[in-house]
C-alpha cells in the first residue's frame, strides 16, 4: 500500500470548530507520498457552517464569486509560487461529512471532491494525473487519505503516517540570459516576444550534475536581423533556479529536469505578468530612440517560510518586497519572513550600446597608419 506522510502539526485543524478545504503541497518519492504543507483556502463571503459539498457545489455563489471557483483560483496563484519538485498534490477537506470516510460509497461530497481534483489537473495546476484527497474529521481523530486517479475516478486508500518528514534542501543553478531582436512600434511586444522565443530555446538546453552540484548549458537569442544596432530591443542577466531534493541525497537527473522545469516556469510567469499590461506609455517612437525607454522585467524573490517549504514570488516594477510579504502571508497564511532578491535582469537601452562613431573610426585608422611606419624604423633599428 503507498503511505502518505503528514507533517504532525496539521492533526491540530482537527480541533478545528468550522469547515474548511485547502491545498496539499508536497512531493512524490516512488511509494511514498510526503504532505510537507497544508495551505488552507483564503476566506471569502460564504457560510463556513454549510457542510463541504454546498460550499464546493457549482451553483452557490457570494458576493465574491464561487467558493469552488475561488479555490482553483488559490491553486493557480499557489502553484506559480512553487520551485521545482515541489508542487500541488492534492486537496485537504476539515469537517463533519463522515461521506469521505466511506470508502465503498460513492457520494454527492466524493464526486464533488473528483470534479475538483479533476479541475486542478485540466487546468494544470497540479502536473500529475493522480491526485491526493486527505479528509481530517472534526471533533475526531479519524482520517482517510485516498489517491484519485483522475482519469477514471478510481481511488485505492493510503495508509497515513504522521511523522517527521524528510528535510528538504534547496538546489541552486544560475543561467546565462541574452535576447535582442529589432524594435518595432510596440516595445512592450518586442520584450514579450524575446520572452517567449528564448522559453521555447531554454527548453532545447542541456542539464547536468555531477551528483553535488546542477549547471544548464545555456545559448543566446538573436530573434530576427537586427539591422540598425541602435533600434534593438536586448534583455541580458543572470537567472537563478531551483529545486527541492531530500538533504543528503545527490542531485540526481530528474532534480536537474526540476531545475529546468523551474527556469521555465519562471519564464512563463513573467510573460504572464508582462501580458496584464496593454500598452506602453504613450511616446512616438523617435523618443524612444533618441531618449532611451526603460522598462524593469518581473524580479523574483526568494522566501523560506518559516517552519514550512521555501517558494518564489515575482514582483513588478510599482512592487516592493513588502507587497511580495503580504502576497504570500494571504496565500499560505503564515509570516514568509525576509525575500532575498536573486535575480538581475537587465534591458539593454539603444544608447547603453557602446557605438564606436564613423568619425571616430577614421581618426582611429589614422592614427593606426601613422604609427605602422614609426614601429617598423625602431624593430629595424633595434635589430641593426
């Protein structure tokens, strides 16, 4: 039978005196299933003492929308949030519908249940096509932990262990990022395109570890031909990764596909952020020549929780790390402590490009000229 590790400080929602649901964050490893998190869902305007099934039932709405729609709406901004290796494997239910104890019944909270497990995997928030569901029974010490499979709705009960879970650690690889393409009459379409096109080339890298230490082999983008050096659009820096492995393990070569599915991801996320701006300020394109655009991409942000799994936020330009805080504190409901900004990405103006002028160079070559004679007379009379 596969086992499902509970971190011990969760039996403590069981003491709970109200419904709620949330998120299991946590990692895969063969037979074993290890539920690092419990992140409960946000609370909007509903009647918390209805039971699950109308709170998760399509048709019950408040003034903020659908509670069932409001949890793949956590799911989403959660799973963005995660590094590699880490990721949303199930769903948490605290209450009093004994249904979910049942494991022969299939019932209107079970299905409602599936339904949900199924959407968090249609819309990819979770990656995987089996997914937990944990029922903590309030006032009781009874609990059942099944794994769904979301094809079928087949579900085959895990033993759960509450224990110490495996210390996590955090694996770190930097990459090299250069892209430049023409500018156009849209650079805020410029960038997104460079985004885009160097996400689907960071796909064809290569990953490798030695077992202690991960480095991906990067290339440059050059989208399109540039043909006025002084009307290109160039995003350099220097990208951080990561991943989540159990301490004193080595880094094997599925940690390093979880390294490059987090350089990925990361990308994605800031073309996501970048896609919520519709315009650029309203300038003519000469100016933005003449006196250089600047535009700060998404910076990301590394925060370990405190006493939980470390996560990454991204923060625009009108953001502070400050807001990345309160973010996260709303998300996960704990205090995410101090962010360490990793990241520099830099866009690279026309006029931070070094040109070397025409005029400038005919005085160079003249110079050149000049000095060719002069150093051949003092080799030959240094020889004679």
């Amino acid at each position: 039978m596969m086992r499902f590790c509970l971190n011990p400080i969760y039996q403590l929602f069981q003491n709970s005196d109200e419904n709620f649901t949330g998120l299991i964050i946590g990692l895969i490893d063969g037979e074993n299933t290890y539920g690092y998190q419990l992140v409960e869902t946000p609370e909007i305007k509903v009647d918390y003492s209805l039971p699950i099934v109308p709170l998760l039932n399509s048709n019950i709405e408040s003034e903020e929308g659908k509670y069932k729609d409001w949890i793949l709406e956590h799911a989403r901004q959660v799973s963005r949030l995660l590094p590699g290796g880490i990721s949303i494997i199930g769903f948490f239910t605290v209450s009093e519908d004994k249904e979910f104890l049942n494991t022969k019944l299939v019932s209107p909270a079970v299905k409602e249940v599936n339904n949900l497990l199924a959407a968090l995997r249609n819309d990819e928030y979770s990656k995987s096509d089996q997914l937990i569901h944990l029922h903590l029974q309030i006032y009781s010490e009874e609990r059942i932990c099944k794994l769904i499979d979301i094809k079928n709705f087949k579900s085959n009960v895990m033993k759960i262990e509450i224990a110490e879970l495996p210390i996590l650690r955090t694996v770190r690889a930097k990459v090299r990022f250069y892209a430049e393409k023409e500018l156009t009459e849209n650079p805020l379409n410029d960038i997104k395109d460079l985004i885009t096109n160097w996400t689907k080339l960071a796909q064809t890298f290569t990953v490798k570890t030695n077992g202690e230490s991960c480095e991906i082999f990067s290339k440059s983008l050059k989208y399109g031909n540039v043909r006025d050096i002084t009307k290109a659009v160039r995003l350099s820096g220097l990208l951080e990764c990561f991943a989540l492995c159990q301490e004193n393990s080595k880094i094997t070569p599925r940690v390093a596909e979880w390294i490059k599915e987090d350089l990925i991801s990361s990308m994605r996320i800031r073309y996501d952020l970048l896609s919520e701006k519709t315009s650029w300020p309203n300038k003519d394109l000469s100016k933005k020549i003449a006196e250089p655009f600047e535009y700060t991409l998404p910076r990301r942000i590394y925060f370990n929780l405190k006493n939980e799994i470390p996560v990454t936020d991204m923060i625009c330009s009108d953001e502070s790390i400050a807001d990345s805080q309160e973010r996260l504190k709303y998300l996960f409901g704990t205090d995410p402590g101090n962010g360490e900004e990793l990241e520099i990405i830099a866009q690279m103006n026309p006029r931070d490009i070094p040109i070397v002028q025409p005029t400038q160079r005919k005085a160079n070559m003249g110079i050149i000229i000049v000095a060719i004679p002069i150093i051949i007379a003092i080799l030959i009379a240094y020889f004679i």
